[in-house]
C-alpha cells in the first residue's frame, strides 16, 4: 500500500496542511501556516500526542465519572481531536464543536470523517459569538482552545468571555482553556485574575520548565464555581508520560499577583511566540 500524501489547502484563516505521521499509521498532524494545532489518530482516539491536549483529557475525565455522558462545548475545532476522544470515552455524550473555518472543518471532516453516531456537530462561527448565545446552564463542560493563528483572539480574553462562559456552564460545570505564555507571565497572569473574578475555583496544570521561566509553552487553566479535586488531578499529572503540575490554592495566588481582570474594552491576544516555538519545518 503506498504512504499517505500530505494534503494542503488554502482555507478561510490560512494554509492548512494534513501531514501524516510515517512512524505512526494512520495518524495525522495538521497545521496552519505552519504552526501545529492538532495530532488526531483516528482509528486510535485515546492516542493524545500533544502534552497540552493530554491536560484537557485529564480535566475532562475528570468532570464527571468515568463513562458518564456529558454535554461538551468546544471552541475551536482543529482536527476534533478531543472531540474523538470523549465520544470514545463518553459514549452518549453530546458534543458542540464551534470552528470560525469553514474550509478547515471541511478538509478535517472530508479527509478524516468522524465516526457514525458520535455525537459530534460542527458549528462554524466565532468562538465568542457562539458562547454567547448557548442556552444558560446547557453545558456540563466549555473546552476552549482557540488560536487565530498563534495567538488567542483577544475578545476571548476579557471579562465578557469569562462571564459567557459561567452563564454557559450549569452550576457544577467545568470550564478549560489552553493558554500560552512565558516568564513573567503578564498575559497568564492576566489570564488568572479575570477568570478569578468570575469564578471562585481555578488550577493550572503546566509543564515544570515552563513554570520555571525557561521557555515559551502552553499552559492549561481549569474554572469552575464548584470545588476542583486537585488532588486527584495533581496525582493524575504527576503520572503522565508527560508530567505536569498542578498549581492552585496559594501558590496559585502568587503566581497572579496583583494583576487585574481585562475588562472588554482592554483586551489583547496572546502574545506571539518567539520564532520556532511551535513552528515546524
């Protein structure tokens, strides 16, 4: 049988490629312009390459017990990779994807089809328009991870983003994000203090060397107005293939200082990562 071809297209927000990985059959790296955003293995959904993504699962594992159905909300489409994974481990569940690329949902869903009776819809949309108009209280989990490019828009970065999210969530819901930063953390920082003001749990789940300062990463966010077991989660970290750390509590107070809440009007993206961070060649 002959190797898969890398299929390249020009889409709504840039060029998409669908790379596939030799040393894994049948698993697919897509990036826009060049900049990785998603690894799915279709045929193999509990697969979760990159570490960020295995920190959403872990969070999303964590929102409920094992097996039960949830209504999932995500923002932000890629190549469905979470998507895959919690119709595999969630079977039932109803899960909203919003993606503002038409042409890239349709290169993902047209190359990699989902599986029949998955539960997944596919909304293209704005990520905080489509937020904003979700039933108050229908979601169980908000999964965010939004980059025009390699940043975050800046509207889904402020107070009215947070709040949306809340009116979203039903009480006990969970909301997650995935951010990146670096030392010393002003956009992070920022980060934690504007979903502190809207909700009174958080924890962050980052790799050690990004915590330390010593390179640009991804860092992962969980919110929720009811208690987090960050024992569990902090335990579940620990053993990944990929450790991480779980920061909450006072610690987690520290690292946000006394950075404010973004309020609407003083919104700004993510900040570019430096040349080769997440780029490949």
């Amino acid at each position: 049988m002959p190797e898969p071809l890398p299929v390249t297209r020009a889409t709504d927000l840039g060029t998409a490629r669908l790379l596939p990985d030799l040393d894994r059959p049948g698993a697919w790296l897509l990036t826009v312009d060049d900049a990785p955003q998603s690894y799915v293995d279709p045929a193999d959904p509990l697969h979760l390459e990159f570490e960020y993504v295995r920190r959403l699962a872990l969070l999303l594992d964590a929102a409920a017990p094992a097996g039960r159905p949830l209504d999932l909300l995500h923002l932000g489409g890629g190549a469905l990779t979470l998507p895959r994974y919690a119709a595999a481990t969630r079977p039932g569940s109803r899960q909203r994807v919003v993606e503002a690329d038409a042409a890239l949902a349709a290169l993902v869903t047209g190359h990699l089809p989902l599986p029949p009776g998955s539960g997944i819809a596919v909304e293209i949309a704005d990520a905080g328009a489509a937020l904003a108009a979700t039933t108050p209280g229908s979601a169980d989990v908000v999964l965010a991870d939004v980059f025009g490019g390699s940043r975050i828009p800046a509207h889904l970065t402020a107070l009215g983003h947070a709040r949306a999210a809340a009116r979203a969530l039903h009480p006990g819901g969970l909301y997650a994000a995935n951010l990146a930063d670096a030392a010393p953390f002003a956009f992070l920082r920022s980060q934690l203090a504007t979903l502190g003001a809207v909700f009174p749990e958080l924890c962050l789940i980052a790799e050690p060397a990004v915590l330390r300062g010593r390179r640009f990463g991804n860092l992962v966010v969980a919110a929720s107005r009811a208690p987090l077991d960050v024992a569990a989660l902090a335990r579940a970290a620990a053993a990944d293939a990929f450790p991480a750390r779980v920061v909450h509590g006072p610690d987690l107070a520290r690292l946000a200082g006394d950075a404010p809440p973004v309020p609407d009007h003083a919104a700004v993206p993510s900040p570019r990562p430096p040349s080769g961070a997440f780029t490949i060649g």
